[in-house]
C-alpha cells in the first residue's frame, strides 16, 4: 500500500476534500447510528404496550420517534451525498493532478528513454494506472471510509453491552485482512503480467491506427488482428488462474466470517431468551452487528480494486522515478498549471468557433501544447573569432560498445553554411540530435555559442535552434497553430508572411478554412510537400539565429523545392546554418562542407576543394556525372540525387 500512500502524498494539495470527506463521515456515521437506538426505544416502548405497561403518551412519544427516525436518515443521505459529490471531485482532481505530472515527467525525459518505449504502450500506461488508482480512492471515499467509521462506533457501543460479541467482530478484521495478505503477493505478479500484455497491445493498436495505410497496403489486417487478439488472449489465461486463486482464498475468508457471525449470532439469541438483552436491545445489537458486517463482506471488492490500484500506480510510480533530461523544471510548471484557475474558453480552431468567441460564446476545444520560441531576430552572443557551434573530438553510442560517431570535430562560425554529407545512416541525423540536446555525446565536448551544451540549459539551447526535419512532424490542429507552433506570441500578419516566403499561402488560402482549416493527425490532410512548406514556414516564423536543415526539400517536388529553397535562401542570411540536403545542387552552395565515412570526418572544405580531393563529395559528383545507369542507381543508394 505504501504506492497509495505516496499517491496521496503527490497529491496532499487536495487536503481540504480529504478533510471534508472525513467530516461528512463522521456526520453520516452518526446519523446512521442514531438509527438503531431509536428503533430500540420504539421496540421497547411498544413490547411495553404489548405486556400491558400502558402509556398515555405512548402514541405521541412512538410518532416522535418516527420523526427521529426520518431526520436521521435525512441528515445521512443529505451528508453522504455532499461527501459523494466532494469525493468525485476529489478523484477528477487527482486525476488531473496525476496525469498533468505523468505528461510534464515524459516531456521532461530524456530522447533515449523513448527510443525504448512504444507510444501506444506510454498512453497505456497513463490511461490504466491513474484510472485504477483515482477509482479506487474514488470509491474508497465514497464507500467504504463511512462504513469503516462505522465498524469503529459499532465496536465501542457492542462492548458496552457484551464484550465477547465486541472480541468476535473485532476478531473479524485482522484475521480476514491477514488472509488477504496471504493472497496479495501472487496475484499481484499476475497481475502485473496482465498489464504488461494490455500495454503492449495498446501499443500495437496505436501504432496500427497510426499507419493503418501500411497495414492495408501490404493485407496485413488479419495479422495484426491475430497479434492483437493474442495479447489478450494471455490475459485471459493468466485471469484464469489468478481469478482461481484469488476466489477459493475469498471462499475460505467468506467461511470464516460465516462462521464467526455464526457465533455472533448464537450469543444475542440466548442472551435475549435468558432476558440479558430486552427485544430492543437484540434489534440494536443486530442491526450494528449488519452495519459492521457490510464493510466486511464488501473488503473483498475493496481489496480487489486496492490490488488493481497497487500494481497500476507501480507502473506511475516507475515512470516518474526515470531521471529527468538533466534539471527541466517541468514538474514545476505543471504544478502551476494545476493550480492555475480552469480557462473559460480554449482557443478556438476554426473561423466560425473565432466568431462565436467574439460573440461571448465558450468554445471547448483540445487546445494546442504550450509553445515556447525564440524572439524574433534573436543573435547568439560569441566572442570575436569564436565558433557558434564547436565538436572537438565527439564520440556518440546509442548502444554501449556501438559507436556511430567517432572522434569528430569541426567548427560553423557565424554566418556560415556547413553542409554534412555522408553516405546513408553515416551520422549525420545523430550530429543534429546532439546539436538539439536530445542525446550527450558519449565522450569530447559539443560548444553552442562557447558554451558545452552539457552546461546550457535545455530551452535556452533549443530556443537558438529553428530544424526542419527530414519528415515534417505537425499536429492535429489549425494551420495556423502548427505554423505559430514555434511563436506563440505571433501575431496574424506574421504567420502568413512566413506562409508566402515558404510558398504554402496559395494553398492555405484555397481551404475553405484557410488558416483555421483542421489539417487532422500528423497533417494527414495535407500532401507530403504541403506539410513540408508549413514545417519550413514553421522554422521560418520561429527566427532563431541557428538554422538546421535536415533533407528539409527531400518531400517536395521539383518545383515546390524550388520555391521552398528560394524562401530558404533569405531565411540563411546572416544566420549559421548546417544542412543535411539529398540534392548535390544545394550542398554546392554552402561555405563548407564536412564529409563524414563510418562516423568519422573524412575531410573539411569549400566545395570547390572537396570536388577534386578525391573524397566522399568528389565520388558523389562523379557518379552525378556518368551517364550510367549503374552510377544513376549508386548515387540513389547514397542517398542523393542530382
């Protein structure tokens, strides 16, 4: 249990609904209690009538009680409810509380531990354990906390009249929680088990979805079918032996309460034949000995869902103690943005959601993650002479013993064009991810500005750096938000001026929506170059003075391309810029270019230098120039075209 503790030691902010769910407890227990002793009294008052003690009043004092009984059970349910409802409350909360933290936890991990993780199986996760865990507080608050209250009133009062019947239900408790434990242990490995095959299968189904076009195009439907059914067809294997186990334990608890209540039993009917305990005194005893009863038969479901709690918030538990990509204060700003008060309205992501805004309307909507950019025309600040960017002796491992960089050094100065050319998986990719701090070079330093990336932190480095990536990575949102992705304080005028320079306003402006046009997940609305010209205008609008291509043009058409480098061509002035192209035309006209052979520098020059060194850059030109066929077909192999 201490996993559950430390859950409501995560989220100890809710203290004031803890504290008015014990109030609401305690005030429903004692009305619930009322109850029993005022059915005595009338009981008695009316076996008093019955044996002829006749009583003027009898008939006032019996409606008296009537209404006793009505007031009670109105204080109970008024109070249970408003517990219910701070309860539900409570777990919404906590449900916030825990899923904003898991989210600000996995943001703020580093790029390897995702290389590890299938995505599907992170949501899982996410999804199963905080699910688990906030149903179970849920009902725990809204059930069994009352009734456990309870248990303790009916002890105290039993004892008060038989202390052998207040032994025996006080007895109830320990024993049957002590069977209970004998049980937790195993059938919390099978149920981790079960986890493991529910998370892998969400992993698999996400990703499916996610390329439900692959999956159609090579007829792999019933494959994926069979995988997924397998998955949960192990799960039903596994709750075979687990439910096996876990209900013949329940069966021999449940035996044991039969037989105590038995006893139980057994002590009120003779003590009240032997006139021990008047008529009322044995329908108290019996009513408390029900109310005690009812959390006792109800702590095998309670159990059962604590256990399924216990092994989810495990799995929470695992991800936040991953160590974080160095000191992100990510965990900070989540706590903020729980705390923050709920916004009325979201941003809006059509024209007609815009106008209804206007209009005073609330538009509820999934907003967009929080961005955060660069300034316009921000300038990293270097000494005179030195290199924005430095690698002196970088060596790089993804897998301890496989090094895919080694020993390499070169430097960019400012304002310069540096082009990486490689052959296919030669490292060059790996060199941006460096460069971004999504990895830390295995050994030799990496400078940004004269400063070790190791010391800089995180979102200062990456706000100097604008990349568009070989394959462009956008949102389910507007245009508008994924072109502004990289500014959030960017304004209208802004966005579409970096739309025109990097030719993707035409065909905005031919979308119903415009700008405000829902381009769905991944941009899956929108065609491969098009996606690409927003990734471009996206960088474009962010202006930081590093500038990373990386095959940014590799989608596009020969005339898109065309129009995307001429808006790339502005965008480098005056700015450092590294470029990983698949064009040989577009490696001619940079300053330098750096030639990288099984992870190594291989040369480092203009490229009217590298042209006759006989390098990398002079065997590509060569095969650009044949005519054969067979060095047409080397040349694609490498990754490039003419």
């Amino acid at each position: 249990m201490r996993s559950l503790v430390s859950i409501l030691r995560a989220t100890r902010v809710l203290w004031p609904f803890y504290v008015g769910i014990v109030v609401c407890s305690l005030i429903a227990t004692a009305a619930s209690l009322v109850t029993p002793f005022v059915l005595k009294a009338a009981i008695d008052t009316v076996v008093d009538v019955v044996q002829g003690a006749a009583d003027d009043g009898v008939i006032t004092t019996v409606v008296w009680l009537a209404v006793a009984l009505l007031v009670a059970d109105l204080v109970s349910s008024t109070v249970a409810n408003i517990g219910g409802y701070l309860g539900d409350v409570m777990a919404a909360r906590m449900r916030q509380i825990l899923s904003t933290r898991y989210f600000a936890k996995l943001l703020g991990l580093p790029q390897r531990y995702f290389d590890d993780q299938v995505t599907g199986s992170i949501i899982s996760r996410l999804t199963r354990s905080i699910t688990e865990t906030t149903g179970f507080l849920n009902n725990f608050a809204n059930n069994f906390f009352p009734m456990l209250l309870t248990v303790l009133a009916v002890l105290v009062i039993s004892a008060s009249y038989s202390w052998p019947l207040a032994l025996l239900l006080a007895l109830v408790f320990p024993v049957y929680v002590g069977l209970t434990a004998m049980t937790s242990k195993k059938w919390q490995v099978m149920e981790g088990e079960k986890n493991e095959q529910v998370d892998l299968a969400g992993g698999r189904f996400a990703e499916v979805v996610g390329q439900i076009n692959v999956v159609k195009s090579f007829t792999a439907e019933r494959r994926e079918l069979s995988l997924f059914a397998g998955r949960f067809a192990r799960t039903v294997g596994t709750t075979r032996g687990q439910s096996r186990y876990w209900h013949v334990m329940d069966a021999i608890r449940r035996g044991f309460l039969d037989v105590v209540f038995f006893a139980i039993y057994v002590i009120l009917f003779v003590s009240t034949a032997r006139g021990t305990f008047s008529v009322g005194d044995m329908v108290l005893l019996i009513q408390l000995v029900a109310m005690a009863k009812a959390p006792v038969t109800m702590m095998s479901y309670l159990i059962d869902t604590a256990q399924r709690a216990v092994a989810g918030s495990k799995d929470y538990f695992a991800v936040m103690a991953e160590p974080a990509d160095r000191d992100e204060p990510l965990l900070l700003v989540a706590d903020a943005e729980i705390a923050a008060p709920p916004a009325p309205v979201t941003q809006a992501t059509s024209a007609e959601e815009r106008d209804s805004v206007a209009a005073g309307d609330a538009v509820v909507v999934a907003a967009a993650p929080p961005r955060t950019g660069a300034a316009p025309g921000a300038e990293v600040s270097v000494p005179d002479g030195a290199p924005v960017v430095e690698l002196n002796h970088v060596s790089f491992a993804y897998d301890e013993g496989v090094e895919v960089l080694r020993d390499v050094s070169f430097t960019v100065h400012k304002g310069e064009r540096v082009a990486l050319v490689s052959e296919s998986g030669g490292g060059k990719t790996t060199l941006v991810s460096l460069l971004l701090g999504f990895y830390r070079p295995t050994s030799g330093t990496l400078r940004v500005a004269g400063r070790d990336v190791a010391d800089v932190p995180l979102d200062e480095l990456r706000r100097q750096v604008a990349v568009v990536f070989q394959e462009a990575s956008l949102f389910s949102g507007t245009i508008r938000e994924n072109i502004a992705y990289g500014r959030d304080d960017a304004t209208d005028a802004e966005i579409v001026e970096a739309a025109t320079r990097a030719h993707a306003h035409d065909f905005v402006s031919a979308f119903a929506g415009g700008y405000d046009t829902t381009i769905g997940e991944r941009g899956l609305k929108l065609s491969g170059g098009q996606k690409q010209r927003i990734a471009v205008a996206r960088a474009m609008i962010k202006d930081a003075p590093v500038l990373v291509l990386d095959e940014a043009t590799s989608a596009l058409d020969t005339k898109s391309e065309r129009l995307v480098q001429a808006g790339l061509e502005e965008l480098m002035v005056d700015r450092t810029s590294i470029i990983i192209a698949h064009r040989l035309s577009t490696i001619s006209a940079v300053d330098t270019i750096v030639t990288l052979r099984d992870g190594r520098v291989d040369e480092v020059g203009t490229p009217e230098e590298l042209a006759v060194s006989g390098g990398i850059y002079s065997e590509l030109l060569a095969l650009q120039a044949s005519s054969s066929l067979k060095d047409r077909k080397r040349l694609r192999q490498l990754g490039f075209s003419a």
